[in-house]
C-alpha cells in the first residue's frame, strides 16, 4: 500500500494528524526561514513526490529515481544530540542509495545544493556529517536513522537531502562519497 509522501513525515514521528487541503508550492526558503528554533531545539523536515521542476522535492535522474517515488525526511535537534529520520517509498527495489544532508537548498542541477553538511568542517566521516543510506526492499520503500552526538547551530543548518546513486564510501581517500545526486528534498 503507497502512503502519501504528506503522510510519511508524521508516521516516521509516530504520530498522524488531520490536515487539509495541500498548501500552495513556494519559493525555497533561506537560511533564516528555514525550520524551527525553540530553547536550543532545531526542527526541519522535508517531504515530497520527486518532480522534474519543483525544487524541493527533484529528481535528477528517473532511471534510479521512477516518476511517483516520494521520500520523507525528518531532522530534530536538542540537548547535544541531533537524529535524522529517512523514509523512501517508489525507488527502485532492492537497492542501497547513498543519502547526506547538504549545505544549500535543491536547485535544477544537482550539484546546487552545495557539499555535504559538516558539523566539524573539514571532517568527512559519519561523526561529523549526516549519512543515512537507505536500501529498498521488494517494494521499492525503505527508511533509514542518523543519530550524531551534536547539535545543530541554529545559524548554520543544512539546506537539503539529497539522494545519491551508490552507497557512501565509509573509509580511505574516497571516505563520504556515494555517486551522483539523483534527488533532493529541500529541508524547511
């Protein structure tokens, strides 16, 4: 059974409310609208049926991202922790895709989203940036949990997820890479 990708948001957090009719697409926000910020506390979510042409939720590449498939991401942040919440549904069944936070929002290109987010610049390893890998099962859905022992700075917060073709590289000089970007979901 397909969830609505509007739907997977609340579900990943365990909790599902009534909603109306979907709001009206804006304009990707920028550093300053972006999420919620509350004693310490940072929230940003992002979800979304991957399109050609709304960049907050894009697909790249409709081999490896099929017209239809949605994905659902979660990040919340407090007390020096931060846990990030991934969930795909429509991708490819049976496969392992990269997945990072990035420093910009999505563009029309893939690379606009900028490098990954590093909580230490320079540090390219699951402890600095946020890697959350997800493989697919026979559906095509999958979800995947990062949990980092830092908190995100309210005035420095990552702009996008962005869906990659291979696995992250975990070690040696390649260490965080994973391919192209085939998708991105603009975080708010």
């Amino acid at each position: 059974m397909r969830v609505p990708a509007m739907l997977l948001v609340p579900l990943a957090a365990g909790t599902v409310a009534c909603a109306g009719p979907p709001a009206p697409l804006q304009k990707a926000p920028g550093p300053s609208e972006r999420g919620t910020a509350q004693n310490g506390q940072v929230s940003l979510s992002a979800a979304g049926d991957f399109s050609d042409t709304d960049t907050s939720a894009i697909a790249y590449d409709r081999k490896l991202v099929p017209k239809g498939a949605q994905a659902s991401v979660t990040v919340e942040s407090s007390g020096g922790h931060t846990r990030t919440s991934l969930v795909v549904e429509g991708l490819l069944p049976n496969r392992r895709y990269g997945a990072h936070l990035h420093v910009k929002p999505c563009g029309r290109k893939p690379n606009d989203s900028g490098p990954h987010y590093q909580h230490q610049p320079g540090k390219i390893n699951a402890a600095s940036e946020v890697w959350l890998d997800v493989t697919t099962d026979g559906e095509g859905a999958g979800h995947s949990t990062a949990r980092n022992n830092w908190a995100l700075d309210p005035d420095n917060l990552p702009g996008s997820l962005a869906l990659h073709s291979k696995s992250t590289v975990t070690s040696g000089p390649q260490a965080g890479q994973a391919g192209d970007r085939v998708a991105c979901l603009t975080l708010r």
